[in-house]
C-alpha cells in the first residue's frame, strides 16, 4: 500500500510540475504579445508565480488560478511591473501600470 501511495504522489507531483509548464508558457506569450501590441519590451522574458489557488471556472471545473508578476520597460532604461491571471490554461487578466496608472484588460 505504501508504495501505491507513494507513485500517486510522484505521478500528482509529475503532472502538476508539468501543467505549471504550460501555464507558464501561455502566459509568458501572453505578456510577450500584450508588451508588443502596446510597443513596450517585455524584460527577462519571464514571469514569476506570485498567487496560487484551487478555484473553479465557468463550468464549475476546478483548475489551478496561477498569478504572474513580470516586468516591462517603455523606453529600455527603466522596469514597470505587470501581472497576468490564469486559470488553467486561460488567460483572465493582464495588468500593465503605465506612467505609474494602472492599465488592464480582462479578458473573461
């Protein structure tokens, strides 16, 4: 029994690092076209998780809320902070604080 327990465990832990891949990817090309789209430079070409919690979505599913802090630069000399929400694999919201004013789009 121990050791049934111990693969679900490596299995969970196998699936939850490797969806956290993918929402990581989605939104760092979330960033990355919302940067450009608005003709500022997405930095590091990163995002780092801030928020993590177990919700549920529009069809009462429950999927992994991941919040995303990363940093961008409008003229190459300075950093600003954003932020982008996912649910599982979907974008909600992408935060961008523009002249100091805070700039974002929902995207339910």
């Amino acid at each position: 029994m121990l050791e049934i327990t111990g693969l679900l465990l490596v299995v969970a832990a196998g699936w939850l690092w490797l969806d956290s891949v993918k929402a990581r990817d989605g939104a760092i090309f979330a960033c990355r076209r919302a940067c450009d789209s608005e003709g500022l430079q997405f930095l590091d070409d990163s995002v780092s998780v801030s928020r993590l919690k177990v919700e549920r979505d529009d069809e009462g599913v429950l999927r992994l809320r991941r919040v995303y802090d990363f940093e961008y630069s409008d003229t190459g000399d300075n950093r600003h902070p954003g932020s982008i929400v996912m649910l599982g694999h979907r974008v909600l919201a992408l935060h961008l604080d523009l002249h100091g004013e805070s700039a974002g789009q929902s995207l339910h």
